[in-house]
C-alpha cells in the first residue's frame, strides 16, 4: 500500500548504477534479457503457422474458431501472464517472473504438439502464453534498469536486434523444416529451448539493484552494485569511477506494490493513453496483421517454403536492420518520433502491398513493413517501462501491455472477420483496419499526448 512507502537511503544504488560506464557488463545483461523474448516470441505465432498447412487442410477446424484460437493465445493468455507475472516481479523480484515464465512455457505448451482437438489447444495454448506474457513485460523493465541514462537508446534497441534475429531464425528455419511434415517435433522445439536455455539464464543473471534498493533490501543491493562497479571498472580500464550525483536521484522503498497509483494522476494518465495505444496497436499492426499473414501469403500463391521465407527475410532483417538505424541514433530521437514514423512506414508499405503483391514484392514490402513494425513495438516496449517508477515498473507495464493483448483478443477476431469478409476486394477492409485503428491511430496518441524520454534519468522520468 501506498501508506506503506518509506524513505530510507533514497536514490544510491540507482546513482551508481547511472555513472558506469557502459562496458560490455550492461551489453550482456541487455542481450540476455532479449535472448528471452525472441526465444518466447517465436513460440507465440505458433498457431499462425500451423493452421494454413496443416490444421486446415486436416479440416481440424474452420476459421472462425481459428480466430478464437489466435485470441486465446495472443490475448486472454498473454494479458493474464502479464498482469498477474507483471506483479509477481515487482513484489518478488525480476528474476523470479523470468523463472516462473520459462517453465509456464517448458511444460504447458507440449501437449498442442499431440493433438488436433480444438478445445485442447485453446486450453494449453492459453494456459503457456501465461509464461509468455510474463516474458513480455519483464524483460525489458528488467533491461532497463541497468543501463545510463544517455545510452538507453543505443544499447536498448542494439540489444533487441539479438532478438529479433532470434524471433526469425528460431520462427521460421524450424518451421521451414518441419511444417507440415513434422509440425509436433516444431513445437516441442520451444519447450525443450526454454528448459535447456532459458530457465538456467534466469537462475543465474543477478537481481536487478533498482528493484533491491526500492524493496529495501539494501545490502543485497549493495553486492549487486558492487560487483558491477568492479567489473565495469576493470573492462574500462579506468582508475576511478565518476562521483555518484545523489542530489538527483529520490527511491521511495516498500514491500508492497502500489497498484493503485497507476490509476490515479500521472500515472493514471499515462495508463489511459498506454492502455488505449497498445490495445489499437495490438488489434491491427500487430496481431491483426501476423495473425493473417501466413494465409495471405498462401493467398498470393506462395507455397509453405516461401511463405515463411518471406517471414524470416522480413522479422530477421526488416525488424534488425530498423533497430539497428534507430540503435545508431541511440537518444538524438524522442521515442515518440519514432513510435510515429514507424506506424506511417507500415502504413504505406501495406498500401502498396494491396495493389502489388507478386512474390517479389512480397519480400520487399512485407519485409519494410514487418520491419517498421517491430521499430514501432521495441519503441513502445522502452517507451512504456520508463513511465513508471521502480516500485510500479513491471505492473504498469504488465497492467498497459498486458491488458493492451485485449487488443489481441478481439482484433483477431474482427481482423478474421474482414479478411474473409472482403476477400472478393482483395482484402480490403481488412487491410484499412490493419492501417488505420490498428497502426496510425495509436502511434498518433503517443505522438501527441505522450511524454519525452530523450536522455532523461529513468527516476525523472518516472516521477
């Protein structure tokens, strides 16, 4: 509870950690928690994949419960993972919600691999994106709480290229390989991942210091910090550290989380414009569009192969070559700049894609497109983990990504409904929705009534 809050040696820990240097210690630990979200983000267009070449030829079941099943998986599961494991990391640390997340995923996804019965997939499918949701809204919060101020741009989105590269390779080469023949062996390559990589990662990355110090737990803080300032030291080169600005840093400590500061004042404002943007954003570009891509590429002619070529070229070097430019700009741009231009980019290049869709121009437009997309989301990911304080961070951005995934419950569902409904028109409409409501409209609402994060201290612009 609020009442609860202490002050108690506010702000050291975050201070030191913002005067490091930036060595390959924060490179790692922001690569690491990316290897976690493109491991688990190739695991949540599953569905996706599978249905065109293998459920529907099967006549398993038709479309309509196809959408049901994309809204289970990309909606209710991940906003119950990221609200619930969003809180679990802010009361019990970042590592614990990456734990617990890996296994939700390692031992509940397993049984889709077995059978083709619809209510069981909606079941399993539902019960494992709980694992993937909690990744969603950890992993970046957890990145960025170790990481300078005037570096956040560039190491945060430079990292996220890992995980995008990830994302395609780990989605598309398996699937190339084994849909439709061996789809079950394609699934269980997740789970076997997450056991054998992910869940060891998480046992042994250190707790983040930031959520230490807000939790009291100071002198485990302080080892944390301590073996940080020793390694970047060393990798360095340097004789000394900068002096710590205490002057600039207030951390208010507790052991609860204060839920309901995220509905009121600020907070509460900036909850309202994150819960609207991301609940468009995921009904449209997001999941209104990767839920029907595979089938509007079959559409086009293209065969499973070249489907998820098209796939792999354009979330592997689309995505990283987009985050790569805006890694090199680092904090020259405001992120609501580049949440905006990125939505326009997909905009256009979809509206080519309309009237021109050979299998040419499908690896160059989908892959310009996909490509600002994923700008637009690794945008909003560190746009989002900075509106909230330490104490809050992984619940508000559990509470405004995760319940953003409604977005993804019903966005399916309408964007299903479109796709068949306008197929005589080419799609249109659902190619209007993808563009307007679910791309521009949101990425307006940031530009306009967001806040500036450019080379701000993560506690200022928390506050």
């Amino acid at each position: 509870m609020v009442e609860n809050i202490q002050a108690s040696r506010t702000g050291q820990i975050a201070a030191r950690i913002d005067r490091l240097p930036l060595t390959w210690v924060q490179w790692r630990l922001a690569l690491i928690s990316q290897l976690f979200w493109g491991v688990i983000i190739a695991a949540d267009g599953i569905p996706a994949k599978v249905y065109p070449y293998v459920w529907l030829p099967r006549h398993a079941f038709g479309m309509t419960a196809f959408s049901f099943l994309l809204a289970m998986q990309f909606g209710v599961g991940i906003l119950v993972g990221e609200y619930l494991i969003g809180m679990i990391a802010d009361r019990w640390g970042r590592r614990v919600a990456l734990l617990l997340s890996t296994l939700t995923i390692a031992l509940l996804m397993w049984p889709t691999s077995m059978t083709d019965n619809f209510a069981l997939l909606m079941v399993f499918f539902g019960l494992s994106a709980i694992g993937l949701g909690g990744v969603l809204s950890v992993n970046v919060v957890y990145m960025g709480e170790f990481i300078p101020p005037k570096d956040r741009g560039r190491v945060m989105l430079g990292s996220q290229v890992l995980a995008v590269a990830i994302y395609g390779l780990l989605g598309n080469i398996p699937a190339i390989l084994w849909i439709p023949a061996h789809y079950g062996l394609y699934i269980n390559f997740y789970c076997v991942v997450s056991l054998v990589v992910l869940v060891p990662l998480a046992w042994i990355i250190p707790e983040s210091p930031r959520w230490l110090e807000s939790h009291g737990r100071h002198e485990e803080a302080e080892q944390v910090t301590a073996r940080l300032e020793a390694e970047c030291l060393r990798r360095s080169g340097r004789d000394s550290l900068p002096e710590p600005d205490y002057d600039r840093y207030a951390v208010t400590t507790t052991q609860h989380v204060p839920i309901r500061e995220l509905f009121r004042g600020e907070y509460g404002r900036r909850s309202i414009i994150l819960l609207i943007a991301w609940t468009l954003g995921y009904s449209g570009m997001i999941y209104g569009f990767g839920g029907y891509e595979t089938l509007l590429l079959r559409g086009f002619g293209l065969s499973a192969d070249q489907a998820f070529g098209v796939i792999l070229v354009s979330s592997s070097l689309g995505g990283g070559g987009g985050l790569a430019i805006c890694a090199f700009l680092g904090e020259a741009v405001e992120r609501r700049a580049i949440i905006m231009v990125s939505a326009i980019i997909t905009a256009v290049m979809l509206t080519i894609l309309y009237f021109v869709h050979t299998v040419t121009a499908s690896y160059v437009l989908v892959t310009l497109s996909w490509g600002a997309t994923e700008v637009w989301l690794f945008s909003m990911y560190n746009y989002t983990a900075a509106s909230y304080p330490t104490r809050l961070r992984a619940t508000g951005t559990g509470l405004t990504d995760g319940f953003g995934h409604l977005g993804a419950v019903f966005g399916p569902i309408v964007a299903g409904w479109l796709f068949t409904s306008t197929a005589a028109f080419g799609h249109a409409g659902w190619y209007a929705y993808v563009m307007v409501p679910g791309a521009l409209i949101p990425a307006l609402m940031i530009a306009v009534w967001g806040i500036n994060q450019r080379r701000a201290i993560l506690e200022h612009i928390s506050v």
